[in-house]
C-alpha cells in the first residue's frame, strides 16, 4: 500500500484534482496511496480510470467516520466547496494523528490552518497537521501580485480565464463544453471567493472578473497595478526575478505567457511586463495549471514540507 511507510489517503478522488494526485502519488518515491474515495466509482479499479496509475487499488466509499481509520498518515481532501468539515469533524472525534490537507475553500479563512502556498508562506509552517491548500487563481494572483505589494496605489484589477476543468465535476454551464463552444463565459464578476481570499492575504484589496473558456486545462490572469511613483520596465522585471529567484515553480518571462503553453506543466508563468508612459501603472501576465500548480502539485509540495522531504519531491520541474 505505502513506500516506505508514508501512505495518503485521497477523499473525492474522482474529481479533476483527485485524478491528478492519484497519478503524483503514485509516482512519488516516497508516498503510496491508503485509499481513494469515491462514491461514483465505488469498487472499480482505479488503473481502468486513471492512466497514471498502473496497480491493483480500488475505489472505496467510506462513510466519513470511517475515514480516521484507513490508516492514512495524510488525508488530502478533495471535494467541492462547502463539504470538508464533516470530515474534519471525523479526523477530530477520533483524535486521529492524520495530517489533513483540504483543497477546497473551506479553511483559506481559518487561522487555525496553515495557509500552504509555499513561495509566499513557507516560512509560516511550524509543523500544523491542518494544511488549507490556497485556490488555482489565488495562487496565480498572489504570486503575479506579491513583488509590488509595497508600491500599489489602490486596489488592483485581475482579468482571468480559466479552462472548465476548474468547474470541477458537477454538471453545470461553465463545465459544459456546448455551453462553452466559440463562448468565453463570464461569472461572479464582484465578490468571488477568491477576490476575498487574495485580499486576505496580500492586506491588500483586489479586484478579480473571472471567466471561464473553452479549452480544458490553464488558466489566465491578466493584472492591472498602479504604482505609487514611476518605475522603469527593467526596475519592474528585476523585482520579479529577484523575488522568485531559487523558486523552480515560479518562472519569470520576458514576453506574456500563453495558457496554451503552460497545460500539464508543474510551475506559475509570470510576464509581458507592460508599463504605461509615466510608469506609474504596471500590466503582467500570469499562467498556471489550475489542477497542478493551482491544486495537486501545491498539495504535494505542502505534503513534502509536512513529511521532512525536500519540497519538490516527486514534482517535475
Ligand atoms: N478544479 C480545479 O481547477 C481546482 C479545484 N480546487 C478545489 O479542489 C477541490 C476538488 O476539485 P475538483 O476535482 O474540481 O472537484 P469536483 O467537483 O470534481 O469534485 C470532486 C469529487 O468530490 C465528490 N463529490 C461531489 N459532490 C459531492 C458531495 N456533494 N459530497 C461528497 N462528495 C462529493 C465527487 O466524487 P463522487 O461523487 O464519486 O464521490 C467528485 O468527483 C474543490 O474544492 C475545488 O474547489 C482547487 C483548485 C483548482
Ligand atoms: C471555472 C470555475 O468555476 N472555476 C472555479 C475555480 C475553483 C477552484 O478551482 O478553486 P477553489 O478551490 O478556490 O474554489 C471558481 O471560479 O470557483
């Protein structure tokens, strides 16, 4: 069942972000999966789901009380919005020693949990067993935004685009592909949980106008800054290339970076650094893979973290 002793347990693993976890789990030297769950797929085989994985494991569908006793060390939470804390609750009656990451938006608010995007928040674990995995465009706002936090003059605007498999799995307009053919769907335009999220944390107010797009996989985030005094263009590069200097999942580009190029791949995209004449507002690009760098690849590098492992352990980059 485990490498070497550290087994993870996945809840909702049918879902996108489920799927991709099954398939970093599985290659990962150091972790093996305990058990993934799902409902749907009750009993089947994962390998006839899921090309990624090539063993014999099974689909369960435990109750979640049942959960604290699988015998998992970690059990990443993977399911919509809204229905992690029956599970929490689960892992706590049974004062269970189980480290628990959830990937929804459940805990992003709670002090309580630690707040794991690495490259901003690192430097805030202490060893929590409650790790909150931040959003897809959280995370690609935060890191497009953090360089020029101390030079913003009000909030910033962030334009974004993200592919339907950010939808997840239940069926609704901006997971239909025929809703979606030659559309590009916009949707909570004010107040979305993320503009909130990514305000939170920076301290700073932003303003996000999410759209959903037809293609599966990536998403967009075009951010618009003002600047408290004029900058130059290079000035501007070089905050960014200074701040994610030694950081292999945040790539600084020159040119604006396409969705098209950044599907299946681990790292954030950040770039087409454009500055208005007088220098003083500031437009960049960030992309990202909503369900790797946006989930499943952050979950595994908290994961790392949590076990005393290198943090890119297991992740291509
Ligand atoms: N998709 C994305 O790009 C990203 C998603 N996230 C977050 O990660 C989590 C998982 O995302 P994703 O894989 O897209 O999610 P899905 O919507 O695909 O849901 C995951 C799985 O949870 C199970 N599920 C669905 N509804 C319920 C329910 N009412 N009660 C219990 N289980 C249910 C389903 O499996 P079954 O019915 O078989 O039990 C489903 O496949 C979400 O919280 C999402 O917000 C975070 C960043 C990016
Ligand atoms: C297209 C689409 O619907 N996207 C989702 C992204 C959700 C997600 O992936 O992140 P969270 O875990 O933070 O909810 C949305 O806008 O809510």
């Amino acid at each position: 069942m485990s490498k070497d002793g550290i087994s993870i347990g996945i809840v909702g693993a049918r879902g996108h972000v489920g799927a991709e976890l099954i398939r970093l789990v599985a290659a990962h030297p150091r972790f093996g999966l305990a058990f993934v769950s799902s409902r749907a797929l009750d009993g089947q085989r994962v390998a006839d789901h899921n090309p990624g994985y090539s063993g014999e494991l099974r689909y369960s569908s435990p109750d979640y009380d049942q959960l604290p006793g699988l015998g998992a060390d970690a059990v990443v939470l993977a399911l919509p919005n809204g229905k992690a804390a029956r599970c929490v609750a689960a892992f706590d009656a049974a004062a269970s020693a189980a480290l628990l990451i959830d990937l929804s938006a459940d805990y992003r608010f709670d002090d309580d949990w630690y707040y794991g995007l690495p490259e901003l928040t690192r430097g805030d674990y202490t060893g929590q067993r409650r790790i909150s995995n931040p959003g897809c465009y959280a995370t690609a706002m935060q890191l497009a935004i953090a360089p020029m936090l101390d030079v913003l003059a009000g909030p910033v605007q962030c334009f974004g685009v993200s592919g339907y498999s950010g939808a997840g799995t239940t069926p609704s307009d901006r997971n239909d592909p025929e809703k979606l053919r030659d559309n590009l769907m916009p949707y909570a335009l004010t107040g979305h949980v993320h503009e909130r999220e990514v305000s939170t944390r920076l301290g700073h107010p932003v303003e996000f106008m999410p759209h959903v797009a037809p293609h599966f996989r990536g998403i967009a985030v075009t951010a618009n800054l003002r600047l408290a005094r004029g900058f130059d263009r290079d000035e501007v590069v070089a905050r960014y290339r200074d701040r994610y200097a030694g950081e292999p999942l945040v790539r600084v580009l020159d040119e604006a970076p396409w969705v098209s190029a950044i599907a299946g791949e681990h790292h954030v995209e950040i770039g087409g650094f454009t500055m208005s004449a007088d220098g003083r507002r500031l437009v960049v690009v960030a992309t990202e893979d909503n369900l790797l760098k946006g989930a499943a690849t952050q979950a595994l590098q908290n994961l790392n973290r949590a076990f005393g492992l290198p943090e890119l352990t297991g992740i291509p980059h």
